[in-house]
C-alpha cells in the first residue's frame, strides 16, 4: 500500500511538472509603411487568426509591429502575413521572448 502511495505521488509531482512548465515564446518586431488604417486592422486580424499567433500589435500611429508565436518566426513569413504590404517591413528584429531583449522603439542601430 506504501508502494502505491509513493507511486501515486511520483506520478502527480511528474505530472505537474510537465504540465506546469512555459511553452518557449518568440516575438518579432519591426517597421511597416501602410498608410490606410483599414488596411492595417485588416492585417492585424489577419495576423491574430493564425493558430501559432499568441499576441499581434500593428500601431497605427508609429508604424509598429509587435508579434508573439508559439512557433519561431522567419523574415519570409512576416512578409507573407503582410501580404502584398511585405516589402514594406524593415527594421525587424526577431527572437526568443523572455531571452533576447526586446529594443524600444524608436529602433537604435536601425539603418534602414
């Protein structure tokens, strides 16, 4: 009966364990140049219906965008959410959330 208890609990704390850790997060941040606002909430929603999507944030104002996945993004992909406004990003940075420090805007260093 001890043995099963032991067991029970080994089993629960393992359980915990697993379940209890964070999923590894990237971000990818950056410039855009669109000027319709439509045309930019239209992208953000676009952008937040992907499944691997976590966060999307395109400012209106200051021309920013902010995206949080599951999944690790590449330069091509951002371009393919932006659709046919892709060549329109610069300055990107991209990298692990919680690891990479993400820079404030405005950008430093961006020379584009």
């Amino acid at each position: 009966m001890k043995t099963f208890f032991t067991i029970l609990i080994f089993n629960s704390l393992f359980s915990l364990t697993i379940f209890g850790q964070e999923e590894t997060k990237y971000f990818a941040q950056g410039l855009f140049q669109i000027e319709e606002d439509s045309t930019i909430k239209t992208i953000e929603n676009n952008i937040r219906n992907n499944a691997s999507v976590v966060v999307a944030r395109l400012d209106i104002p200051t021309k920013r965008f902010f995206i949080l996945t599951n999944q690790a993004i590449n330069e091509q992909t951002l371009i393919s959410w932006f659709g046919v406004y892709g060549n329109t990003i610069r300055c990107v940075q991209q990298g692990t959330y919680g690891v990479d420090t993400i820079y404030q805007y405005p950008f430093i260093g961006c020379n584009e």
